[in-house]
C-alpha cells in the first residue's frame, strides 16, 4: 500500500490497519466463521456469496443468479441485484464494496434489508469469503458504470477502478473467488451439494432464477431452478416418489403482524412425516417457535372439523394427536423473520415467541376455511388421521402386550444379542452382522469387554412400507429396538436410554448385504433418527480381497490395493504368480482372528459414520428406494448403476 502525506489518506491507511486485523482474526480461527475447513465450509463460501444476492431478490430488486464452479473449482456468482454501493462512505473513508469486503459484518453499517440474519453461521459476510480466498475480484454495474476491484487474502491489491460506461438499467454484482489452499482441507466442489441448496433457495424465494454451471473437465453441466410456485414445487418435489391423497397442494402466502409466513403441504398414502421447517431461508432443523404454531393449529383445526364432520360417533370419540394428523403429510414452513433469535446446539432452533402466536392464529384461520371450502380434501384429510389414530391404539396396545412379556424391556435382552461385559454406553460397541455363521465368527473374535454383537436372521422389514403396529410386529426389529434400549418413534425415543454409542452395521460386500444395510439405515432414519444426528451409526469396512504369500498376509479393500499388495509380495509384476488372492465372498469366509484383525480391531479398522447431509435429499432418496412406487426406483437406479463398484453380483 503506498504511502502519502494527505490527510484523507493516511485516514485511510489508518482504517486499512484496523481492517487487516479483522480479517486476520478470520485467517486464524477460520472455523468460527464458516465452521469448519473441510468440505463444508468451502461450500459455505459459495453460500455466503449467493445468500447476498437473495438479500437483493428479496429486497425486490434482483431476480437472476448465476454460479458458476470453474475448472479449477473457483466460483464465480452474478445477480442483477442493485449492485454493491461503490460511493465513499462518510465516516469510513473508503467505498461502500471495499467495507463490504474488508470489515467484518459491515453488512450491517449499509442495514439495507430487514431480514438479514443474526448469529449462526449465515451472514457473517462477504468478508469472510475475502479473508478466506487467495484471490477474489468483484464487478459492479450501477448508475450507468461498471466498477472493479480486486484482493488477495483479503488485501485491496486493485483499489476501486472505473471501468467504463454500462446502460443506466444495467446493474448488479459479478463475484470471483478462488478459495486459499492454505486454509481449507478440499477444494473440490461437489456439484451435487451445491445443486440441492441452490435447488432449495429457489423454492424458497418464489420466482428467482438461479443457475448453476460446472465448467469442470469431464462433468460440464447447465441447470436453472426457477420456481413459480415457491413452496408448492418444494412439496411436490419432495412427493415426486409418492401416491397423493388429493391432486391440490394447500398453499398459503401471507403477513401477519410483520412476519411472513409460506406454507405449502400435501398428503401421501405413506406413514411418514416429513415436515421441514425455514427461518429466512435457512433450513431450522432443530425447529422451533415457528414449528410449534404450525403444529398446534393443524392439530386442534383437524380436531374441530373432526367434531363438525359427518361420522360415526365412536370415531368422533377418538382424539387425533399431533402425530395422527400428520401421518403422511409432507409440508413445508418457511418464515420471513425480522429480529430471529437462534437457539439450540447447532442454532437451528427458532425462539422468537411472538413467531409462534403469529403462526398459529393465521394457520388456525387459513386452515380451517380451506377445509371448509374443500370438503373432499377435508374428508381424505381426517380419514388418514382417524387410521393413523386406530393403528397408534393398536399399536400402543401390541406394545402393552409385549411389555407383559417383556420382549421390549431391557431387563430381559434377547437370547441372540451376545452383550459386551462394560455398562457405560460410550465405551460400548454393537455390531449388528448379517447371518449368523458370520455372527459366530463376530462373537468369538470380538472383545468381549466392550463389543456386543447381534446376529440378524434374513432380511428385516422394509419400514417405508409398513406402518407403527406392523413395524413393532417384527420379530427381527423388536430384537434390535430392545438390544439398543432407547425406544423409537418420537415421543417414545430417549438417546439417553441407548446402551451403545457406536452401533456399526456389518454385512455382506455383496447385493445382499447392501440391501439389508439399506433397510437397517431405513429402519434408523425413520425411526431412531436421533440415533444418526448423534453420530452413534456406523459401517464396517471388511476387506474384499486377502492377499497373501507363504506366512505373510495381508488384506484389500479394493482393486487397486490388491494389485499393489499382490506386486509388492511378488517382488514386481513378473512374480505374481506365486501370490495367493482369495476373495471374500462375505464375512462367514472369515475366520474369528481374521474379522477381527481386518474389520472390529479398533486400532486397524476403518468405520464410516453414517450423517445425514440434506434431509430433503435423504427423504427423496428413501422414499425412492424403499417405497411403493416402482417407476421413480427404476429410474433412480438407472441412473446411478455407472456409479456402483464393489458389488459382487
Ligand atoms: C450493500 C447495500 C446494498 C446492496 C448490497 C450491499 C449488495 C451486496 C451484494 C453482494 C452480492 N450481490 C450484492 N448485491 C447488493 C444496497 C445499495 C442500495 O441501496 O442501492
């Protein structure tokens, strides 16, 4: 930065000092702002940028976005927004961008739109996406001129030039970043995470076009999202895979008392809930105010038209509950909030209270008169709540019974479960095997201080498919929920009660064995999901190949390891005929000592956690999967065949 003797501008250096260390602070601690420097936070970046342009879109002045991920996985983001102020500003001495992009949260000092967001990981600033970059250049068009500047890590290496003249209606923001290598872990963009929150942002912020371009070699693709229906294509998005009760989607777009508020919702044949929640367009995972409006009015309106329908009376005696009311319904909520307050582990919980009136009284009238106006849906409506009900009623009374027997009290483990001789769940294992010759090889390999081991018999029911009282019917599941011990459901889960914080799911490399994980994941997701969101769910890895010569062996988990294994014992490529390769069809061929050599011994294994990245994405996927419906599986599967290795079919 060179040096001057005018007063204006050692103001500037001045300033410029104060800058540098509030970027630096981001350099340092990186994960305070973005989270984390893996792939997550790399994407955040990308966020961060795209949520400044739907800033504008929803000040109403922008309604294109464009993302482009380069062949060196740099970003470019434009909008036809109004474009990043470039005028000096009265007391900071610098242009509007430079503050923008130099000062941490000076989105503030502008306070151009009442819905920005507080706290949490979103909005913390283009900033931050500067500080984070080891090169980033911005385009501005405004007022007839297109201005340019640019960084490196987040120093003004081009001050703010003119670049010439543009159409006086020509207006927005071009931003180009590179994210630093010296900060993040990846820098692979993956196309697919970007394609589901931009997707996502669409349906959020009705009538924005957004496209996403990959440039990248081998992977070059084009789509735009652009949603008309705002919410309503979110629900029938997410109800692609499914049979619905009623062809209309219930739709309601309004403002009460300076909060606005979206709903869209519609009902499947299936038994699940998949009700998602948003709070200025970020995904309010943990719920929250807002949530809870939503929920009390739908329960008490289906309660009231319940008690005004035309039906017999002993199902007018029952009382539908929350869950009742929304079996099979996929909705989602999304509210425009001026002052949210975040809360929770992760500040995905809204807790404004004024939220929670504003939404139920509006629900509770909007709901009501659309019943009241459309009496069949309003009929589909409570006879899916009133079998929901007896299902639940002949469920509860299953469970009676079995709790009699104690089939599902914890006092009384199965017989199969071979437990582990610890009793603090933290340090304790549950490796759930497929087959029990594999079982027996499991149990008598495993440390029996701290591994449990429950062999399963066959396939275990498909959950999507069946329902509360037919899912707790199941011999195989029964065994499972009891072994944990935390309960399922909702309302009867407690990950308190769970008697193992790892429980690692081990099966066949074949297709077997990958359908089995799949309909324990199912049986996870729907009804233990807590059991996921707490990291407890894991896969074993076992090796495919054993690769060995006189006393030596070793193991492979995939081709190329092999080959390299098998080279190696060979002393080069010419000497391996002298190698012996076996290949593990499952994991009955393994011996005691060799599973738990390769797959259970803590100190060599490899698990992999099971998350849940996008649960809209791992609703859809389920459901695909796993439902009823055969033609979106057969496309689904079509589709991603290229990508599956490793199946021994
Ligand atoms: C501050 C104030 C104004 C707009 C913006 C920032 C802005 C920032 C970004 C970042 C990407 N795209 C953007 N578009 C706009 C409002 C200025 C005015 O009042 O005209």
């Amino acid at each position: 930065m060179a040096k001057t003797n005018d007063a204006a501008e050692s103001h500037y250096d001045a300033s410029g000092i104060q800058v540098l260390k509030g970027l630096e602070a981001v350099r340092k601690r990186p994960g305070m702002y973005i989270g984390s420097t893996s792939a997550r936070g790399l994407h955040h970046l990308v966020y961060e940028v795209v949520d400044n342009s739907i800033d504008e879109a929803l000040a109403g002045y922008c309604d294109t976005v464009h993302v482009t991920i380069h062949a060196d996985d740099s970003i470019t983001v434009v909008d036809n927004g109004r474009g990043i102020p470039v005028d000096m500003h009265p007391t900071e001495g610098l242009p509007g961008v430079e503050l923008a992009l130099t000062v941490l949260h000076a989105g503030g000092k502008f306070d151009k739109n009442s819905y920005k967001v507080s706290g949490g990981l979103h909005g913390v600033g283009v900033s931050v996406v500067n500080a984070l970059s080891e090169s980033l250049k911005v385009w501005i068009k405004r007022d007839g001129k297109e201005h340019y500047m640019d960084f490196v890590r987040g120093d003004t290496t081009t001050k703010l030039t003119l670049l010439g003249k543009v159409k006086e209606k020509e207006t927005g923001t071009k931003v180009y970043f590179k994210p630093d290598p010296e900060i993040f872990t990846d820098l692979h963009y993956d196309y697919a995470t970007l394609e589901s929150r931009l997707r996502e942002l669409s349906f959020l912020n009705k009538g924005v076009s957004i496209t996403l371009v990959d440039e990248r070699e081998g992977v070059q693709k084009q789509e735009t999202f652009h949603a008309k229906g705002g919410l309503k294509e979110f629900v029938q998005y997410l109800n692609a895979s499914r049979k619905v009760l009623h062809s209309e989607i219930l739709y309601a777009d309004a403002e009460r008392d300076g909060i606005g508020i979206e709903i869209a919702m519609q009902y499947n044949d299936g038994y699940n809930e998949t009700v998602f929640s948003f709070v200025n367009n970020i995904n309010t995972h943990e719920g929250g105010t807002h949530l809870t409006g939503f929920k009390s009015a739908l329960t008490s309106v289906i309660n009231k038209h319940l008690d005004k329908a035309n039906i017999a009376k002993k199902d007018k005696e029952l009382r539908l509950s929350g869950d009742d009311v929304r079996e099979g319904l996929t909705a989602v909520l999304s509210v425009k909030v001026k002052e949210p307050q975040f809360e929770g582990q992760t500040k995905t919980k809204l807790g404004n209270s004024e939220v929670e009136s504003a939404v139920k009284t509006y629900v509770n009238e909007w709901l009501a008169e659309y019943l009241e106006e459309h009496p069949r849906v309003g009929n589909i409506v409570i006879d899916k709540a009133l079998q929901a009900a007896r299902a639940r009623e002949a469920a509860r009374k299953a469970r009676d019974l079995t709790r009699k027997k104690s089939a599902l009290d914890v006092g009384n483990l199965p017989g199969k479960l071979a437990d582990c001789s610890l009793s603090d769940p933290a340090m304790c294992e549950l490796y759930l095997v497929e087959g029990d010759s594999a079982g027996g090889s499991a149990k008598q390999g495993r440390d029996r201080m701290f591994q449990a081991i429950l062999p399963l018999r066959g396939k275990i029911l498909n959950v999507e498919r069946a329902r509360i009282d037919k899912i707790l019917s199941n011999e195989e599941i029964r065994t499972i929920i009891t072994a944990i011990g935390s309960g399922i459901g909702e309302e009867d889960f407690s990950i308190d009660q769970a008697r193992y914080h790892k429980i690692i799911i081990m099966t066949d490399a074949d297709v077997d064995g990958a359908h089995i994980r799949t309909l324990l994941l199912t049986f996870f997701f729907r009804q233990m999901r807590q059991l996921i969101e707490s990291g407890f769910v894991y896969i074993a890895q076992p090796p495919l190949y054993r690769v060995a010569k006189g006393k030596e062996e070793y193991y492979a988990f995939d081709e190329a390891q092999r080959e390299e294994i098998a080279t190696r014992l060979g002393g080069g490529p010419e000497g391996k005929a002298n190698v012996n390769i076996q290949r593990y069809k499952g994991l009955g061929e393994m011996n005691p000592d060799q599973l738990w050599k390769t797959t259970m011994d803590p100190a060599t294994r490899t698990i992999l956690k099971v998350n849940v990245e996008d649960e809209g994405q791992t609703h859809r996927l389920f459901e695909t999967l796993m439902g009823d419906e055969v033609e979106p599986r057969r496309a689904f599967i079509e589709a991603n065949a290229k990508f599956v290795s490793n199946l021994d079919i």
